[in-house]
C-alpha cells in the first residue's frame, strides 16, 4: 500500500513538472515568434504603435491559418500553397471578413495610410465573371508606394535577392502584385518549400498582402452580379 502511495504521489509530481515545462514552451515560442517580429519591425521607420499594430494584425492572420505553434511551419506552406493552387476562395473560407475589418478598424490612422491608400476602380464584371451593362465604380485597398511599409521592402531588399523582385513588382504595379511573386518568396519552381517562413520578414508580407486580397475581394463580390 506504502508502495503505491509513493508511485501516485511520484506520479503526480512527475506530471506537473511536464506540464510546467510544456507552458514554458508554449510561452517561449509564442514570445520567439514576437521577438522576430519585433526585431524586423525594429529595422523599419515605422514608430513604436505603428508595429504593434502590424504585429496585431500579423497575429490575427496567423491564429486563422495555423492550428498549432507545433504545425506552424505544416499549416502555414499547406495554406499559401492552397491559396496558390484553388484562388481566393481558400482566404475567404478561413478569414472572416467581418473580424477582419473590426481589426483594421482598432489600428490607428498612420498604421493604415502608411501601409494602404484606397483606391478608386471600375469593375466591368462581376467576382464570378458576369459583364456588368455599365461598370460599377467601387473602393479598393492598394498599396501606399511612398510609404513606410515600401520602404520597409527596399530595406529588406538589401539582403534578400527574392525580396527584392518581389517589392520591384510591387513598384512596377503600383499595387501588390500577382499572387505568384508571393509564393515564389515561399516555394521553389517546382513547388517545394524554399523560404523560412518562421522568419519575420516573410511573415508580415503574407500576412499583409493575403489580408488585402481578402479585403479587396469580398468588396468586388459585393457588387453583385
């Protein structure tokens, strides 16, 4: 009896001290993740509520995407890969635009104007395909060329050759540019994973751009048929 009182008591001790260490963990890599954003955000212009408002954003994305800090790496290329692979409908099933635009809503002024500007469009056809019989004028997000966010690319182009022909299609489009130049900052020409998406820079441009096509293409469904 003495015997077994000592396995339980041994055997309970033994289980708190796992699960002590697995929120440590948790804590660790959930505080890691931060901390590269924070040391890429730390090379930029943007001031010190401007990058918390990217990082809120950044984590917002990531909490829809990913299932788990174990199957980040998994779940993040399965995503980016499904969003290349099936179109725009894969982020729209995900991210609710909704949630989405409450939290667009909480970040200041100069985050949004230094990342975005709304741009004005004509939509000659519908999301699905339909000729409109006049166009249709709407608002749309596009990329601020002249602000912090494309300035915070060029700096990163320094150093990353794949980086920089992505933000050279940024500035050749004046806009983000197709969906491929993306990818291809995650995946090699024949599919495989070829960038460290656990890495800042990566992340923030996913989050970003992948945000705005969410945005862009709820409004153009939005306009009916």
């Amino acid at each position: 009896m003495g015997n077994l009182l000592a396995f339980k008591i041994s055997y309970i001790y033994h289980m708190k001290k796992f699960l002590y260490i697995l929120i440590l963990c948790s804590l660790f890599f959930s505080c890691n993740n931060n901390k590269t954003l924070t040391d890429v955000l730390n090379k930029s212009e943007f001031t010190n509520s401007e990058k918390q408002d990217i990082i809120k954003m950044v984590e917002f994305f990531e909490s829809k995407i990913v299932s788990s800090e174990a199957n980040f790496k998994k779940d993040y290329e399965a995503f980016v890969k499904s969003v290349y692979q099936n179109g725009y409908e894969v982020i729209l099933n995900i991210i609710d635009i909704n949630k989405q635009r409450n939290l667009i809503k909480s970040i200041s002024d100069s985050t949004f104007n230094e990342i975005w500007y709304k741009s004005k469009s004509r939509a000659y056809i519908s999301y699905s395909g339909v000729k409109f019989e006049e166009p249709i004028p709407y608002e749309s997000l596009s990329v601020n060329t002249q602000g912090k966010y494309v300035r915070f690319l060029q700096n990163l182009s320094k150093n990353n050759n794949k980086i920089e022909h992505y933000t050279n299609a940024v500035l050749n489009s004046g806009d983000f540019p197709l969906f491929q130049y993306a990818f291809n900052l995650m995946f090699d020409s024949y599919g495989n994973a070829s960038g460290d998406i656990s890495n800042g820079e990566l992340r923030i441009i996913f989050a970003l751009e992948l945000l705005t096509i969410n945005e862009n293409t709820n409004r153009h469904i939005s306009l009916g048929e």
